[in-house]
C-alpha cells in the first residue's frame, strides 16, 4: 500500500510517500437486467445494481498488532477512517461535580470515556462509524409507448458517517457566538434575563476555554451519517414519425425533457449529502436541473 506519512517537524520535509503496509479488499457486485414488457406498442425495461465492498488494513510497517495512529493508519479499520473522540453530548449543570473531575465544566462538549479510566486523553480515540458505506446501489427503468419514453434513474448510498464540512463552517460554536445557521444550544442558568436552556445537542458558545470545551476542536462534534436515496434523472422524450421526417428532409428527430437531481431522501441535515465531507465550494446545495433539449439527424 503507497502511503502518505507525515513526518516530524525536525525532518525538515513533511510528508514522505512509501509503502508502508497491506490492505485487503472483499466485495461484491450485481446487476440485474429485466425485460418486463415487449410489445409492438409498450416496452418497459430495467437495471438494478448492487455494490458492496469492505477494505480492512491488515498490516503496517511489517507488523499487525500496532497502529499507526499519527498517519491514521489503524489496523483493522478501513483506509482513511473516522478516528476521533466519541461526542457524548454536553455536560449538565446537575452534573457539574463530574465534569470538574474531568477538569471541564458544565455547557462544555463531553467526549466520551472509551476505557473506562475516569480521563479524557489521546487513548479515548476510536474509529466512528464506517468511513466508506456499507452497500450502494442503483435503479434505472426505461418505459416506452409508442413514439414516447420516459426514463428515470435512483442511485443509494447507506451507512456512510463523515466528517461534515456544512457543521464545520456553519455549526461552530465556537466562533463567539457568530455560528450561521439557527440552532439550538446550551445556555446556563444565569442573572442576565436570558432564558436558560440545558441542550444536549449543541455546547455553550464561545471560545473553547470558557465556552464549548478544549474537545471542540477536534471536530468530533461534526460527523454526520450520510446515508441517501437520490433521484438522479427523470426523463420524457417525443420521436417523430418517419412519414414527417421525410417531409423535412431528416432521418431522426427527437424533442425531449431532463430534469437531474429533482429528490433527495437523506436525514443528513446539511447540504448535499452526496458531498457532504468535501471541501466547501464543491459542498453545496443540491440544484435542480431541467433541460430542454432536440435531438436531430439529417
């Protein structure tokens, strides 16, 4: 496996490229053709597709029992994986002598303690949710009557969790309070005339020290299952008859209408979920598309 490692800064260059390990690959692919209705007047046909594969990263550096947890090489896991800290929420002003032990307090984003040893460090690290998804698929079916058709296509993309760009930039709590979406998030008990609010969701806003916690940081709270069901194509199309083509002198000509990307079923509350770990710029709302096009042969 050709990797990408960095290296410290002492070295005097950042990043160096070698193969560092072994990676296994397993999977499977189906796709399925059907001819449902043949006739002179109406055809129907359709294809379905089904992928699934799992990367597991076997081994690095020659050995199999110790990640490379600087370069995101974890053993077992698949390549490039979500390793972080677990966001369990916020803590509670009713729990603001079990913050204090952690050295936090309450309305400060709480990572969850993996092991189990009454501390927050870099050992609390885990890989969450599955990095690449767990099956895809896809749908087309194509339906004809007479000279018109129509088409439409469904691709699916399920168990997928990333890392939200839309969260990092407009969910950030602790940007002083200058976070671009509305929100819900914790507000403590206080003589301010501002109403309290002991939300779980979202920590205190404000800088990290005083506000949402030393962990907000790291972006644990950001990663979003981006599990959807899209709608890529719906299409309606006229071919003339030949009788009329031969009036004007053409050999084919077809009007037609595209619609492209009209639905997207996703719980992702973001923007495009297709896209959603990309950089913003390419991370942006889903547009609809309709085309009006004429398709012609002389």
């Amino acid at each position: 496996m050709i990797y990408r490692q960095q290296l410290p800064a002492e070295m005097g260059v950042k990043y160096i490229y070698g193969n560092v390990g072994s990676v296994s690959n397993k999977g499977v692919e189906v796709m399925l053709n059907t001819k449902n209705i043949k006739s002179n007047l109406i055809t129907w046909e359709t294809t379905f597709t089904f992928t699934k594969n799992v990367n597991k990263l076997e081994s690095i550096y020659n050995q199999d029992q110790v990640s490379d947890k600087g370069n995101n090489l974890i053993l077992g896991s698949s390549l490039n994986p979500n390793f972080n800290y677990v966001y369990d929420g916020v803590w509670q002003e009713s729990e603001a002598a079990q913050a204090a032990a952690y050295g936090m307090a309450p309305g400060q984003a709480r990572p969850k303690d993996i092991n189990g040893d009454g501390k927050f460090d870099a050992n609390d690290r885990t890989v969450i949710g599955s990095s690449v998804p767990k099956w895809q698929g896809s749908f087309y079916s194509r339906f004809t009557i007479g000279k018109f058709d129509f088409n439409f296509s469904i691709i699916t993309s399920q168990g997928q969790t990333v890392l939200s760009t839309f969260h990092q930039n407009f969910a950030d709590v602790s940007d002083r309070g200058r976070q671009k979406m509305a929100m819900e998030y914790f507000v403590p008990t206080n003589s301010a005339g501002i109403a309290s609010n002991a939300n779980n969701s979202n920590p205190r806003p404000g800088p990290v020290a005083t506000g949402a916690g030393a962990f907000w940081s790291t972006g644990f709270g950001y990663y979003r299952d981006v599990s959807f069901t899209k709608v890529k194509n719906i299409s309606l199309g006229y071919t003339f008859e030949p009788e009329f083509l031969k009036k004007i002198k053409m050999t084919n000509l077809r009007i037609y209408v595209n619609v492209l990307d009209p639905f997207v079923f996703t719980k992702f509350d973001g923007y495009d979920p297709e896209w959603a770990a990309a950089n913003m710029g390419v991370n942006r709302p889903a547009a609809i598309t309709t085309q009006l096009g004429l398709s012609a042969k002389f």
